[in-house]
C-alpha cells in the first residue's frame, strides 16, 4: 500500500514543480519519518537534473532516493550505526541498476529521448519512490 501511496505523492510533488530530488526526498521523508524536516527539499536543491542542473553525473533522482533512505535510517551522530542506511541503498541502487541500466543522468536522458514535461523522468522518480518503499517495508 505504501508503494502506491509514495509513488502517487511523489509524482504530485514533481507535476508541482519539485524536481526530481526533490519531490522523491520530501514523499519518503513524510510517509516514513514521523517529523520530517522543512529542510526537505531545500537538502536536494543542488541535484536537480542531475548535479546543478548540468544533467551530468548522477540522476537526481538516485541522489534523492539514497539521501531519503538515510534521512528515514541514518545515524545522528559519529557513534550512531549506518549499516542498514548502506544496505539499503545498496539494495535501491542495485534494483533501480536492474531496471534503468544506468543512475547516470545524462545516459537516462539519452534513452528517453525526447520528453513532454519530462513525463519519463516524473514516471521514473514515482517508480524509484516505489522501489524504496518496498525496500524500507521489507519486500
């Protein structure tokens, strides 16, 4: 249930105007974590499409979703434990490999080719929101 639920929120927060990052930072921040902070979306600004918007580097949208999987899981502070943060996003990079075949921006760029409001790129943010939450819920 949860996968549909993050996956719809996170697609209103980038139809909204949120880029990537950003909209799937703030849905797992909010449907996982009891108090998230206003710093969300602030904390994803500088990997919109890709790094600063250059479309270079990594996808947006795996910055956000490994930032949103250590936000729900991380530790406080240097003596806090990391090691579920790591695996899990491991396991999101590995799952988000298996289906888009790069977290290279400019290379899923490349392969979606033209795009009508970015429609690939939305739909793929909703579905790597989805695929976290099934990490986080244990599927």
């Amino acid at each position: 249930m949860k996968r549909k639920e993050v996956e719809e929120r996170t697609l209103e927060y980038h139809e909204s105007g949120l880029c990537c990052t950003e909209a799937i930072l703030k849905s797992i921040a909010e449907l996982y974590y009891p108090e998230p902070s206003n710093a969300i979306p602030r904390m994803g600004s500088g990997f919109c499409k890709g790094i600063g918007k250059t479309g270079l580097d990594v996808c947006g949208t795996v910055a956000g979703g490994v930032m949103a999987i250590g936000y729900v899981l991380g530790r406080d502070d240097k003596d806090g434990e990391n090691t579920t943060a790591c695996e899990y996003a491991t396991e999101f990079r590995k799952r988000f490999l298996e289906k888009y075949g790069t977290t290279n921006c400019a290379e899923l760029l490349l392969a979606f080719g033209e795009q009508v409001k970015m429609a690939q790129c939305k739909a793929m943010t909703a579905d790597a929101s989805g695929m976290i939450a099934d990490i986080l819920d244990g599927n």
